[in-house]
C-alpha cells in the first residue's frame, strides 16, 4: 500500500517521512513498509563478540550527505562528489559510474526488482538502468507508486492545482501500459491516490479521491474504472485541525477523518464505493491495513478492526505504534522506551515479548534485524537478526554508529553512517 498525496508537489528527497505526527511517532510510523524488532538478547554490561561482522568498504560520509541503498549498489551524493550522484558496488565499495545532478533533480528511487532508478525532474521523470547508469527512458510526469516492473506518472500543472492526467509505465522500457488524460472531470485542488490490494507491494487497484469527495477506483493492470461515487472527505492539511486520509487493501477503500469534532474510519467496498461499515471515534493517529484486519491508531493505543465486518477484533493500551510485518504477525511499540512485542494479527495474541532497539528490514523485507546500543563498550551497536514469526533472535556482532542508525540492509549487508565520518559497509552474515 501506498499513498499519493497530489496538487502541493515539489521535489524532495525519497520519501517524505510525514508531517502529522511527532518525530518519535513519525519514525515509528515511517517502520510500517520496513520495519520489526525482535527479543534482545544482548543487554547489561557482556560484549557482544563480532565473529559474524565484517567491514567491506566505507566512503567519506557528513552530515547533509544523502545515501540510497538499491539491488548489489550504495547511491551517494557526498561533499566530495559534489553534484554527482556515485553508484558504488555493494561488495566492495568500486565506483561503477556517476551522474550530474542538476538544482531541479529530486532525490532518486530504486526499483529493485527491474534495476531501475527513477529520478524526479521538475515535470518529468527519468529512468536509468540502476547497474550502469545508462539512460532508459524520460517521459513526463511525476512518481506517484511504484510496483514490481512499472511505475505511475502522474501529470499536474507546475503550481499543483490541477492533476491533468494519469499513466502506468513499463520500468525497463518505458512502454506505456496505460493512460488516462484526466480524472473523468477536472480535478482543481489536491488529488490524493492510494494503491492497494491483496498483496501490499504489488498494487492491484489505484484510488483517486478529489476535494469534493468524487472517487475513483482504476485496475492498476490496465487502467479499467471499477467503480466510481462520492465518498465522505474533508480536504485539509491537518493545521487547521481538520484532516483526512486514505488506504487500501484487496477488499475496501479505507478514509480517515478527523477534525475538532472528533474522528472517524469508513471502510467503502472498492466494486462499489458503497459504505460497508463504520467506526467514530477510530483512528484519531492513523489508520492502515494489516493483513486481516484494519489497525487503528489513538493516541495511546491501537485496536484492530475486521476488515469484513467492522467488528473489533483485538484492543491494546499503551501502544503507540503498530507495525504489520511477515508471518501474519504484528509488532506493538508499548509505553516511551520503544519496548516491543510480537503478537498475532488476527487475534492479538501475544507471542513474543521483545526488547527495546531500532528495528530494520531489508530492502526488500525479507530480512529482518535489530539495532541496540550497547552499555559496554560505550558507542557500539549490536545487530541482531530476526525470525519474524517467532520472535527469536540471533546475535551477528557489533558497529560503530550513530545513536540514530540511519542504516539500510540489504540481504546480508548492512549500510551505516559512523561517528568517524564514514558511511560503513558490514557483512552481517
């Protein structure tokens, strides 16, 4: 699942991490896509022994310096690349080529599965092959979602009031699988659009939702309209209190509203855009799916919804975060220290108590792994790998990182910013 928020477009570096929320909270809510925690096993004044961690390479790394972690390759754009924009060999640090980026290029994005890197001008995007650098394809058009082998681009006027159209992109060649000029009618304001299905990497229908509530439901395949109709919406952009937010799954079009009034979660069946049930006073924080059931967030607790019926499923106080991970699993952040726990996601049931850390996944989310500073020696991180169906955990060793991280996994490898200065490279085993 993925949301597009259209009409107030510039930009920026991959993934805006939010703008409702607290930086705690929003760096919690960012670990929906990429993150779970597993039980520490590492605690107390023992240390940890690195026989499984291995530096491979570092580069020169300082603050204001970004890094991207894609399929073999670290995209870098450091004080001493300047301007250019360094595809480093994943195995051994070997620059592979460069490119110049120019005052109106935002920060790229990869498209693992189809080696592809996508990079945002200021109307139109570019895509590269992502292991030599060479040009693929340049159309018009923003990133709006990215699956497996295409991508959506989504045309709007500079200023970003009006969305002029949609299309779905081949990645590798640039072939258009699909295109619709408009909306139906013309969209003046913010067009927001989230993607969904029964996989959540792999979209099966595209929502388009206006300001006034006219809704869209298109198959990502090949551009079909499903269904079309009017659902309950309040454009804001949450300073004024008022505030309203979108997902989906395989089975309904889920909206968030909320306002001085109160809150609610409406679940619009996706064949019909018909109501198929309702919760106020739900999802005053956020609300996604997770897996069988819908999470929503309060303020300081989560309760889980059945995604048929609207009946509450499950209820937990003292969270302030839900993560829906692999496994049919779900990972709680309880109380302020970030201590976690693993629990079923239909039923809540709680099958591991965790410990506190970072958690990170791979790129891909196949692998999971937990950061946790140790008390001795002073400065150092343990890593840990995790079984995301049980909660059990094994130790790999230790970094040197910042107390933030700001890591990236890959598979085996581990990226990382150093207090030295470096952006670090470690097999983790």
């Amino acid at each position: 699942m993925s949301v597009i928020e259209l009409g107030d477009f510039s930009p920026s570096s991959e993934q805006v991490w939010s703008r409702e929320f607290d930086r705690r909270l929003l760096r919690n809510i960012a670990l929906i896509v990429v993150a779970v925690l597993t039980v520490l096993s590492v605690t107390g004044s023992t240390r940890p022994q690195s026989r499984l961690i291995r530096t491979l390479w570092s580069i020169p790394f300082r603050n204001g310096d970004m890094y991207l972690l894609g399929a073999g390759m670290v995209y870098a754009r450091t004080a001493s690349t300047g301007t250019r924009l360094v595809a480093y060999d994943l195995t051994d640090g070997r620059p592979r080529w460069s490119m110049a980026l120019s005052e109106q290029s935002g920060w790229p994005t990869t498209a693992e599965a189809a080696h592809v890197l996508l990079l945002p001008g200021k109307v139109d995007t570019t895509a590269f092959d992502s292991r030599t650098g060479t040009e693929l394809w340049r159309l018009p058009g923003t990133v709006g979602s990215v699956s497996d082998d295409a991508v959506l681009l989504v045309d709007q006027d500079q200023d970003g009031t009006q969305v002029r159209g949609l299309r779905l992109v081949k990645l590798r060649d640039g072939r258009i699988l699909w295109s619709r000029p408009t909306l139906g009618q013309p969209a003046l304001g913010r067009v927001d659009l989230t993607t969904g299905g029964p996989d959540p990497t792999d979209p099966g229908y595209l929502a388009a939702v206006q300001p006034d509530g006219r809704t869209q439901v298109i198959r990502w395949a090949d551009g079909v309209p499903l269904a079309a109709g009017r659902i309950e919406w309040r454009p804001g952009d949450g300073f004024d209190g008022t505030f309203s937010s979108l997902s989906a799954d395989g089975r309904n079009l889920y909206v968030r509203l909320a306002d001085g009034g109160g809150s609610s979660l409406t679940a619009y069946a996706l064949d019909t855009l018909l109501p198929s049930w309702r919760q106020d006073g739900a999802a005053r924080v956020a609300a996604y799916p997770c897996g069988p059931v819908i999470c929503s967030m309060e303020n300081d607790n989560v309760a889980a919804y059945d995604i048929v019926t609207g009946a509450t499923r499950w209820r937990a106080v003292g969270v302030l975060q839900a993560t829906p991970i692999r496994g049919g699993r779900i990972l709680l952040a309880e109380g302020a220290a970030d201590a976690y726990v693993l629990v079923d996601q239909l039923t809540g049931a709680r099958i591991a108590d965790l410990g506190e850390g970072t958690p990170v996944a791979d790129s891909q989310g196949r692998t999971f792994y937990l950061l946790r500073r140790t008390r001795q020696p002073v400065g150092r991180t343990a890593i840990s790998r995790v079984d995301p169906v049980t909660g059990a955990v094994t130790l790999r060793g230790t970094i040197s990182t910042f107390p933030d991280y700001g890591c990236a996994f890959t598979a085996d490898r581990a990226v990382c910013p150093s207090p030295a200065g470096r952006l670090v490279v470690t097999a983790v085993g």
